[in-house]
C-alpha cells in the first residue's frame, strides 16, 4: 500500500477471490474519474505517496496493466485507488462506493492548486510516516 493510516480509505483494488458490487455509474463520475488518473503522479507527489509497489496486473482479464494510484480526500479522509479503477468499472462492472463517488465528484483535480491545499495535511502525515521508516532501516539518519 502507497498509504496507511485511520484516514486512508483503500479503493478500488479488486481480486476474482473477492465479491465486489456490481452496478451502472453516472457518466459524470466516470469522466472525472479519468482526469484523477491522467494526473495520478500529480496526485502521488501532492500526497507524498513515495514508492510504488510495482505492476498491477487486472485478475480479471490479465488484459489491462496499472502502477499508479491517486487520491480523493474528503475532508480528513482520503480515499486511494490505482489508475485501474476505470478498467474495472468499465470492463468488470464494478461500481464503487458512493462515498468514493462523491469524493472524487467533489474534490478538486490533481493538477490544481486547490488540489495542493486540500492534501497537504495528508503530505505532512506521508511524509512523517515514510521518514519514521527510513529512520528504522538507516539508523542515525
Ligand atoms: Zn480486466
């Protein structure tokens, strides 16, 4: 996971072992949920995500390939979701929770300053966390 904590609410990260709902989402979600993804390294550096944990290969179909992940905060929450959310919802039928929905509806997109502000109580926390674990693998840094 790029994030961890009681704010983070993961999105989006679906397994053929696992039962997901199923269901129609609004053309205006949709839309603005591929504006998150085309400026997920936006959203990653606003939101101090570090490293990512590699390739992500779709369970479902193996025809679609991720790495990235975005975020949408909702007040002191932050919902995270790989790029691949869009694939699973077009191809798979997923419909995400409404509370995802709404987030991402209301948020503003990574490539605006509004965006920086909103996050940057979350860059602090990344940033805090991500150093901690430096400090525990390089001791005296
Ligand atoms: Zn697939």
């Amino acid at each position: 996971m790029v994030a961890v904590g009681d704010h983070v609410r993961a999105i989006g990260w679906l397994h053929p072992d696992h039962p997901y709902t199923k269901g129609e989402v609004s053309a205006e979600f949709l839309s603005r949920l591929k504006e998150f993804v085309a400026h997920c390294s936006q959203s990653a550096n606003a939101l101090y995500f570090g490293a990512f944990g590699g390739f992500h290969t779709c369970e479902f179909c193996d025809k679609a390939l991720g790495i990235a992940n975005f975020g949408a905060p909702s007040d002191d929450l932050l919902f995270v979701a790989p790029e691949m959310v869009v694939h699973y919802i077009q191809q798979h039928g997923y419909c995400p929770p409404a509370e995802f929905v709404a987030a991402v509806l209301k948020s503003p997109l990574p490539n605006t300053e509004e965006y920086q502000l909103t996050t940057e109580p979350f860059w602090h926390m990344h940033k805090k966390r991500i150093e901690r674990l430096l400090r525990r693998v390089e001791p005296g840094r």
